[in-house]
C-alpha cells in the first residue's frame, strides 16, 4: 500500500498493522503533532464519505493500492472557526428575544460550535453561556475570542506578553493564606479567579505552540509534558481543597505548590522556544 499525504508521497513502512484503522490510527497522531488534522480520503480513487468510515476501517492493508489523505492545519481551522463565531455573535445581537431563544439549538450544530467543543472546550463553554443561557454578555464574549485569536496568531508573544500578570498573581497566592486568615475573602476569592483565568491561558497557548512546531522535545532536566503532569496534580489538589473548604490546605498548596510550579512551567516553555529557535536556526544553517 502506498500512502500521499497532500498528494505526496509518505516515506513509511508498515510495522504490524494489518487493516487500515490501525494505520490511520497512528498517521492521526503523526498528523496532529505536526499541527495538521484528516480533511479528507480516498483510496485508489474512491472518496471516503464520513458513513463509509467504519467500513473502510477493517479493510486489510494489503487490499489498498495507494491511500491519499488530504490535511487540514490546524491553526487554520482556529482562525476560520472563530471568525464564524464573531459573526454569529453580530448575528446573535441582532435576533429579538424570541429568536435568541432558539438560536443556540442551530448554531450548536454548526461546523465551528462542533470544532471549538472538541478543540477549545473553554471557549465552547462561554458561548453556551451567550448563546443559551444568556448569562454572559456578546461583547465579553467577543473579547474572549479576539484574546484566542491572538494566542493562535502569535502565540510566542502573547506568551511573554503575561509575564507580568503570571508574577503578580503568584504573588497574591503567596499571600493567599494571609488574606484567608484576616478575612479579606474578596481578595482571595479574586486571587483564585485570576490564577485561573492565567492558567487557562497558559495551557492554551501551550497547545498553539506544541501543534506549530515551536517546541522541541527537552527542557532542561524535565520534559514540558511531566512539567505539565506535575502542575495538573497540583491543581487537581487545590480543586479537592477548596471543594472541601479547607482553607489551610488551599493556601498551603497555592503557596507552596501552585505558585512556583506555574512560574516553573512558564519559564520552561519560554526557554524550550529559545532552544527550539536555535535547533531551527542551526538546521538551516547546515542545508
């Protein structure tokens, strides 16, 4: 079986796969470390139609002459999905109130309202809350996504961009404990919201930077992705503590845990871009 990819051809040789799910299987994962995602197959000619899946799936390799894939880039499909939605907000703000009411029910079946609730479930989340709820304004919604959007276009720089903000609020967690026990739980209360708000972001820029090519295997003496473990546990913790109002453990763990391992995470991600950049360079330099 021979395999192009956008048309070209795919350097490959089969391991143990026997039937063609296996094959896409691994080609999917290849295809989304690289930023690019399965638009579209054909094999030996016949397009492949979304009913047809399961079917061509247990096909034996051996059966298949030449598989064509055609790709979409990842970001691409970002960019294109949140325009539509901008547009479906002026849309939105348009319908009189009976409209709005049935709106969402449409628009959740649309290709972007499918996309971002796999993709980026957190901004899927906040247009249910517009679109359904109505408890978050179009206009806050709008900032949100111009935000993203930023994150997908430039994600190095929107990254150094939150320095400032990511060392201010490890600070306030530092202090965290201290405001719990003088009572200032609007401070603190605040405090968590900010923290969360930046980690959000933190990770959504990650992905940008991971599915682009901006980032390299190695940092340092751990790997982004154990740094990225690591800091989930400590927020599976602080989740598990503030549920439980334990307001000792919460300020325990944001002190001690969230607020360095987030700066930690930070800064790693900034040097694997520098090492990265440099590997690019030199690779260059060498053709």
């Amino acid at each position: 079986m021979k395999i192009n990819i956008n048309d070209q051809p795919l350097d490959f040789s089969l391991d143990n796969e026997n039937v063609l799910g296996e094959v896409l299987s691994g080609l999917e994962q290849w295809l989304a470390n690289t930023g690019h995602r399965i638009a579209k197959l054909s094999i030996d000619g016949q397009d492949i139609s979304a009913s047809m899946i399961e079917d061509v799936f247990s096909r034996k390799v051996d059966s298949i002459k030449l598989l064509n894939i055609q790709t979409n880039i990842i970001a691409e499909l970002t960019t294109a999905s949140l325009l539509s939605i901008l547009n479906d907000i002026n849309e939105y703000k348009n319908l009189g109130s009976e409209e709005k009411t049935s709106f969402f029910n449409n628009w959740n079946e649309t290709a972007q309202a499918l996309y971002i609730s796999t993709e980026i479930p957190d901004l899927y989340a906040y247009c249910v809350n517009t679109f359904l709820h109505g408890e978050l304004h179009p206009q806050t919604l709008c900032t949100i996504i111009e935000e993203i959007q930023r994150e997908v276009n430039d994600p190095v720089n929107e990254l150094k961009n939150i320095e400032k903000i990511l060392n201010d609020i490890c600070g306030r967690l530092v202090d965290l404990p201290l405001d719990i026990q003088t009572g200032k739980d609007a401070r603190a209360a605040q405090s968590i919201q900010v923290f969360s708000a930046i980690t959000e972001k933190v990770f959504r820029i990650f992905r940008q930077l991971d599915t682009q090519g901006y980032l390299s295997v190695i940092s340092g003496q751990k790997t982004l992705s154990q740094l990225i473990t690591q800091f989930g546990n400590v927020l599976k913790e602080l989740l598990e503590a503030y549920e439980k109002n334990d307001t000792v453990l919460v300020g325990d763990i944001t002190e001690y845990e969230a607020s360095p391992k987030i700066k930690e995470l930070y800064y790693a991600i900034l040097e694997n871009i520098k090492l990265t950049d440099v590997l690019h360079n030199n690779a260059e330099a060498q053709v």
